[in-house]
C-alpha cells in the first residue's frame, strides 16, 4: 500500500508535549516515520493510515489538531456542502506517485451500507448536484469499458460515517481539479446525494498560515468551531 506524508498542526507549548504525542503514535501499525518540531508546531506523518485516523490519534493527547499539508506532486479536496443537507464530508486527493492517486475521505450523514463516489464533469454547484454533469469519462480514455471517473463503492457505518482511503490507478489530479465529486446510491447512476467541488489545496509546507486574512481568526478558532465542516 503506498503511504502517504501529512502534516499536521499541534498546539504544543513544552517537550512533555512532544513526548505525548511520540507516545500516541508509538507501535501504531501503519505509521513509518514521524517528525515534530516543537517550535513550529508541525507534526509531519508519513502512514498509510486515513486522515481521519491520524487526526483522532494526535487529538487523543487532548490538544488542538489542524490538517495542513500533503506531500506529492499536487493535492486537493472537496467539501461536500451541496445536495442533502444532513449529508456532510471533506475528501482529500493527493497524486502520491504518477500513477498512484490517494483518495481519503470522511462522510457523516449517510444510509448505512453501500454507496458509489465518482468524479463528475462540472464543477458547477448552483443548482446542487443536478449541475455537475454526468459522471467524468474523457473521450481519450477507454480502458476495458470501465468509466474513468467511477472510483467505486465505499461502506457507511450504522452511525452513518464512513471513512475511506482509497489508491486510484486511474484518476491524475490534474485531470479533476476544477470538477466535482459525488456520493450516491450504490445502484443508481442518477444524481448524487452530496457533491462539492475539487479545489487545489496546499502541500506539504505550502501552508504557513496560522491566522486568516478575511477576519483575523487564528486556525485554533477555526479548529474550536462546532459545526465546521472543515473539522472532519
């Protein structure tokens, strides 16, 4: 399985916080490497574990964490924040290799059981998912018949989450920037239930930023809030 490098932010504020954190990620299977500078706040993982995992594991120390970068050739994510309004997520993209696309994902909201992602056509969320088009399959791409923006099926728990990390040998970042992705029934290639656009989004040590420009909050008051989608 090929890891993928992540980088996180860790309010830190002594060395007995780095040691709890080395601590949290000790003997995890999955996590190869792990760097922290203290001064910086960064937590740098490589892992083949999700998002999400990583994220509950630094936060199980009982401190603030922030995703802020991916390492590969280019990243980007999509915040589910059209169609069903009780569905909700954030997937993330990253072009680990030339071949290789990571696609790591977390969904609240969903029917337990099965359900198909894909990429579709438009980026284009006015009308919610009845404008992003049909499911992406360029005119170059015929690969025994399979639809090249079809990724598949994921699983929802009982509590309606389902969190994902999936290799695509298919699918190039640069060919999905700008597009949208979708979540629908298993058996229906109809309109999705929950869709958002696929947006560039920083690499590793691409993000220095720790207060937003807009309105001076600091990411740790983005972290705090409760309903931020972008938390998951």
């Amino acid at each position: 399985m090929t890891s993928t490098v992540i980088e996180f932010l860790v309010k830190m504020t002594c060395k007995a916080c780095v040691d709890d954190i080395h601590k949290s990620l000790d003997s995890v299977v999955g996590i190869k490497k792990v760097d922290i500078n203290l001064e910086k706040g960064s937590v740098v993982i490589e892992s083949t574990l999700s998002t999400l995992r990583l994220q509950e594991l630094l936060e199980s120390t009982g401190r603030p964490v922030a995703v802020k970068g991916y390492d590969g050739s280019s990243a980007g994510v999509s915040i589910l924040e059209a169609g069903d309004a009780n569905v909700n997520g954030v997937v993330r993209f990253v072009q680990a290799t030339p071949d290789v696309c990571i696609i790591d994902g977390t969904v609240d909201g969903l029917q337990p059981g099965k359900h198909r992602i894909a990429i579709y056509e438009c980026g284009d969320i006015s009308r919610g998912c009845k404008s992003i088009g049909n499911i992406f399959n360029p005119d170059y791409y015929n690969v025994n018949k399979k639809v090249y923006g079809d990724i598949g099926k994921i699983s929802a728990e009982r509590n309606g989450r389902s969190e994902f990390r999936l290799e695509d040998n298919t699918i190039k970042l640069s060919d999905v920037l700008g597009r949208a992705f979708g979540i629908g029934p298993e058996h229906n290639n109809g309109e999705p239930i929950a869709c958002g656009i696929i947006a560039r989004s920083a690499g590793l040590f691409q993000n220095p930023k720790t207060i937003c420009a807009c309105d001076g909050t600091t990411i740790w008051d983005e972290v705090a809030k409760p309903n931020s989608k972008s938390n998951l």
